[in-house]
C-alpha cells in the first residue's frame, strides 16, 4: 500500500456525500485524521493542518479548493483500496456518517472547542494565527483525550 495523502481522503469523502462545502470537507478530513490516530494509533495523511480562525485546515486541500464555497467532486488524489485500507475507510466513514446532518459552521463550532485549536490559535501572537500547525503528536493527544470522554459518556 502507497502512503495516504490528505487529497485520497478529500476525493474518497467527496464519492461518498456528493456536492458538500469546502468547510465541511476541511473539518471531516482533520476529524478523521484525529480518529485515526487515536483508534489505529496512525495518520490518516502527513499533510500538514494549521490551525485558522474557523478551526483546523489541511493547507494542501486549501491550495486547491481556494476561494470555492462548494464542491463538487475532487480531481486529486486516489480513494481505491491501493491508497486506503478497509480499517482507514472504516474511520471516515464514520466520520461522515456522525457529521452528515451537521453544517460546516457547526464543525467550525465543534473544532473551536479542542483544546489543541485554542492554545495554536486564540493562544498564539496574533502575528502568528494562521501559520501554527497541529502536529500529529498534538492531534493524537486531543483525539485521545475525546475518546476518553467518549468512553466515560457511554459507560
């Protein structure tokens, strides 16, 4: 298997929900990255993720859909089984799932709420806001830590 970049995700989402916002997309694609690594203790993509003022954004996603509010399918990228296992398919499937009734705006509310977003972004000079990225150590830490929330909320 070839290693997975943030455009195999971006194009396997985009098959499955059809026409979506590109803010929706961005906010799918850092939650699952986040799962990901909390659940097969791996990423999803090395992409990097900033962290902007609607929430996390993987830069190289940006790059391409800039200025789109919309999307309607994702040039870039491979979503067959020779880029994502059936187990990375799994998680993002069930990140779609969980967020299909939601807006991009709530994910943006979501996300606001991660502990990682506030200390790169509302705690970064304001010079910095926008440039500070969410290394994968960071995510696996926040992930893991909303699994642990999760596990106590269904117990």
């Amino acid at each position: 298997m070839v290693q997975t970049n943030a455009h195999d995700v971006a194009n396997y989402i985009l098959k499955k929900t059809g026409r979506i916002q590109a803010i929706k997309l961005q906010k799918l694609c850092y939650l699952a990255q986040g799962w990901s690594l909390a659940w097969l203790r791996g990423p999803l993509f090395n992409d990097e993720i900033r962290a902007w003022r609607y929430g996390p954004v993987v830069y190289s996603l940006y790059q391409e859909h800039r200025g789109l509010h919309y999307l309607e399918e994702w040039t870039h990228g491979n979503p067959d089984d020779s880029h994502l296992s059936a187990d990375q398919k799994k998680i993002i499937d069930a990140v779609i799932q969980q967020n299909a009734h939601k807006g991009g705006l709530d994910l943006v509310c979501e996300t606001h709420s991660h502990e990682i977003w506030k200390t790169k972004f509302e705690e970064a000079e304001p010079s910095r806001r926008g440039y500070e990225v969410l290394t994968v150590e960071d995510i696996r830490k926040e992930f893991d830590r909303l699994d642990d929330e999760l596990m106590k909320a269904t117990s």
